[in-house]
C-alpha cells in the first residue's frame, strides 16, 4: 500500500491505495478519458478494469480534493479566505510536535533547559542562529542556544525561517500574531504599518506560506519559556535561492539588497532594538534525501568536514562567503538554511559568532546537521 498526504494540509485526510490503484491515479493527468485509462491498464497490467471501478477512485478523489479540479480550487480559496481574514496565525504544530496542553509543554520546556549552564555575554548579543528540526533530535543544540535568549532584552525578534515548500518570491513576510500553547506572540501594529507602507516591502507580505511551516513556529515555545520580558516578533520565510546557485540569477543583483535595505529602513523607522533569529538546519544527505549512494562513515565524516567550511564563514558574518562555499558544492547536501542564513548575515556585517552547538543526526540510512551560533557586535 502506498499512502499519499499533503504537507501543504489542504487535504486533512491521508490517502492510501494500492499500487494497482497508485498506476490509475498516476495516468491523471488531463489528457485521458476514463476509456483511455481503462485501455492504458489493459495494455499494462493485463487485466481489465472497470469503469465503475475507476469511477469509485475518482469519487474518493474528489471528496478528499486529490483532483485539481473546481472542487479543490473552491476548497483552497475557502481556506485561504479563512486564514487571511483571521489575525492569528494559530499552531499547526501542537498536538504533534511538542504538547497541546500548556503545562505538558512547559514541562517538557523544563526538562529541555533544566541542564543549561548560566552564561554572561560579555558583549551585547546581535542575533541567534538555531536549527529548525523537531525538539527530540536537536534537543542538545536547542539548549546550548536558547539558554542565551535569558540575557536578550530587545523587544523586537526578526525570524527568518525557511519555508520548505514553493513560493512566488524570495520573501514571505506575515503580520499575523502568532499563537502557541503558552500564549500568543504578537506582531507590532506600528511595524506592521510601516511595511504595508513600504514600495517594495508590501509586495512581500504573503500570509498563506506560513500556514502550516515549522521553521518559525517551533522556535516560538523557546523563545517564549526562555525570555525574560515581553516581545515581538517579525516572521519571514525565505523562499528557494537555487537559481542563484545555479547562475542563472547574480548573488550580486539589485534584488536582494533591496530587500535587505527596505527592512534596515524599516526597523530603523521602527526604532526599537531588535535581534536577528534565523531557525535553519544545514545538510540532508542520504536515502531519505534521495542520494543513491550508502551513507557511511566517510560519507559523514566528509559532510562534517563541509559543514566546517560553512561555519567558519557564519563565524565572520560573511554572507557571500557562506553563499559562495555552498554554491561551490552545487548545494549538494541540500543546505536548506541557504537563505535565512544569508539573509540574517546580510544583516551583521561587522559581528562575530560563536558555535556555541553542532549536530550530525543520523539514523545509518540519512543524516541532517544543524548548529546554534551566538552573534555579538
């Protein structure tokens, strides 16, 4: 059996089919009649199918808007309208990710940070660099970095994250409150004002990628149990920058520094003291990323040795030295904090960091590695 799910959560519901049935759906495509892949079975398998058969899968398609036809189309503006219209970005992650309940998550919210050492920056903190996998495996770079987040006093947090699906623009910016367990993190109405007002910043604001993506959400339960004071915070989503590492786009255009200037502009406007969070893991290699090849020790060992290369460049702030080394490796290991760590870097020319946390996870088929970093003036 084969069972088909949507990340994107347009279809709520799994579905699972036979490999027979798998070869039906696969022949889908808008250019067959029920008659053709009637034929086009016969042809392959042997056997004939009927159509009432075929009509029984596409009803069970539709009702679980597996077809994109007006049914679908209807389903998504509806669940568009809903969301846009809403001011709270509500947790998509409770309940499956970490606990639903408030005091189960402030439990286990304690039994993370119990064992964090007390640390005293001796320079003001200018940004937080912090993996966006599940808690389970990145617990022990959660801990070393978040603990830092108890001296942080700014008011406001600019979070980059990557969103791991498509999106029309390099940036998705939200001005939505986010809502955890714990409580609910608000945006700031000024702030908010201030980007819709901006020529090119308003042509970022794109709620609908934030939806149902991890890479932000599952910073906020940390920061939220960490933080001593109230704060903001400025979602973004950084979107795919592989045309860039394929060269078919100049890491140097006008683009992306007018981005990163238009939201200097507006945080200066803005006038609050702010800090930069980028919630991105490094590499995916192995079976599960598609590699062809068994993940074994050199494998791994050569990963970690790359992972260095990029580290060191996170460690001067260098933007285009990080983005340089992983286009030099044609972004092989599919480093999908590619963007908010470029974008945040964009933002600290003149700091340093320092690793303060580093991960190679595997399970002896695939491997994900990640860091947390410490960035002061």
């Amino acid at each position: 059996m084969v069972v088909l799910t949507d990340d994107e959560g347009i279809v709520e519901n799994s579905f699972v089919v036979s490999k027979d049935v798998l070869f039906v759906i696969s022949l889908m495509d808008g250019t067959r009649s029920l008659r053709d892949i009637q034929a086009e079975y016969m042809r392959t398998h042997g056997q004939l199918i009927y159509l009432e058969r075929l009509e029984e899968i596409v009803t069970a398609m539709d009702n679980n808007f597996l077809l994109f036809n007006d049914n679908y189309k209807s389903h998504l503006t509806r669940l568009k309208t809903e969301y846009e219209n809403s001011p709270v970005r509500r947790s998509s992650l409770a309940g499956k990710s970490y606990p639903e309940n408030r005091m189960d998550l402030l439990i286990q919210l304690d039994e993370m940070f119990k064992t964090v050492q007390q640390v005293t920056p001796n320079r003001e903190i200018r940004a937080i660099l912090a993996p966006h996998i599940d808690y389970a495996r990145g617990v022990e770079v959660y801990r070393e970095t978040y603990g830092y987040m108890k001296h942080v006093e700014k008011p406001l947090l600019v979070i980059f994250g990557t969103c791991h699906r498509p999106t029309d623009k390099i940036l998705s910016i939200s001005l939505k409150d986010f809502e955890t367990p714990l409580d609910v993190v608000p945006t700031s109405r000024d702030l908010n004002t201030l980007i819709r007002a901006n020529d090119v910043l308003r042509g970022y604001i794109d709620e609908w990628p934030h939806r149902n993506e991890h890479s932000i959400e599952l910073q906020l339960p940390l920061i939220q149990f960490n933080m001593q004071e109230d704060f903001e915070i400025l979602p973004i989503l950084t979107g795919s920058m592989h045309e860039y590492v394929e060269g078919k786009k100049d890491i140097d255009d006008n683009l992306l520094s007018e981005l990163v200037e238009n939201l200097k502009i507006v945080l200066t406007h803005y006038g609050k003291p702010y800090i930069i969070i980028a919630g991105a893991d490094l590499a995916h290699i192995g079976a599960q990323f598609g590699d062809p090849l068994p993940l074994d020790p050199m494998t791994l060992a050569g990963s970690k040795a790359k992972d260095e290369e990029i580290l060191a460049c996170i460690r001067e702030a260098n933007a285009r030295a990080f983005f340089d080394t992983i286009k030099n490796e044609k972004d092989a290991r599919r480093i999908c904090g590619l963007a908010p760590i470029y974008f945040q870097l964009r933002f600290l020319e003149g700091c340093t960091a320092e690793i303060v946390g580093y991960k190679q996870w595997t399970d002896g088929q695939s491997s994900v590695s990640f860091a947390g970093a410490v960035f002061r003036d």
